[in-house]
C-alpha cells in the first residue's frame, strides 16, 4: 500500500478572517431529508423497525430475545440523548442478530438499513 496516505479525524485550514470560534463536530448535512420531515421519516422507521423486531422476537429462543431487548432502548431514545456511536452500535447488532436466522431476519436487516441512511442523511 505504499504511496496512499490516510487521514483519520479533522483538518482545518485557514487562512486570514477574523472572529474564527471553531468549528461543529458531529453535524451531518441532510441529503434529500430536512428538518421536520427527516425526523417523521426517521421516527417511521424506528417504529417500523421496532414492529419487525418484535415479530422476529416471538420466534427466537429467550436468550436471544432478551439480546434484542437489551439493544432497544439505545435505537428507540431520542437522538439527543442518545450518543450517535452507542445507536449505530445497537443498531448493527440487532442487524447482526437478524442475520443469523437468514430469511427470517431480513426484514429487520432491511429495517436497520433503513434507519441507518435516515440517520446518515
């Protein structure tokens, strides 16, 4: 991999201007989805998500189930009180267990992705 150069974290330039107080970390531009609209879209997805969870819940063993659980309240928070990483987290473990049982799972795998590119937008 010689000659590709990799850069993890920030990179600010600047040169001349005044009043430069910083800058906003975690802030992601909305794509096609703005405002009130990204957050009904993305508070459907939360509850079509928690629907096809609770679906594959009745049909996994109860270990596996309290899993899910455990996962839930981090997905179904409010995005403030949420941090962005511990979501994302639960988020691609509730994928991870869907994906486990096969077909079964994929409307909860399609349902993660979903909330995942609303988040993302």
């Amino acid at each position: 991999m010689s000659g590709q150069n990799f850069y993890f974290g920030d990179n600010v330039n600047m040169h001349g201007g005044t009043g430069h107080t910083g800058f906003v970390k975690g802030q992601v531009a909305a794509a096609n989805v703005t405002g009130a609209a990204a957050s009904t879209d993305l508070q459907a997805a939360v509850q079509h998500l928690l629907q096809v969870v609770e679906e594959l819940r009745d049909r996994l063993p109860a270990a596996e189930g309290e899993v899910l659980d455990d996962y839930l309240p981090a997905i179904t928070a409010d995005t403030a009180t949420v941090p962005p990483q511990a979501r994302h987290r639960a988020l691609y473990a509730v994928a991870g267990i869907a994906a486990t049982v096969g077909a079964l799972g994929q409307p909860v795998v399609e349902a993660v992705n979903k909330v995942l590119e609303l988040l993302a937008a």
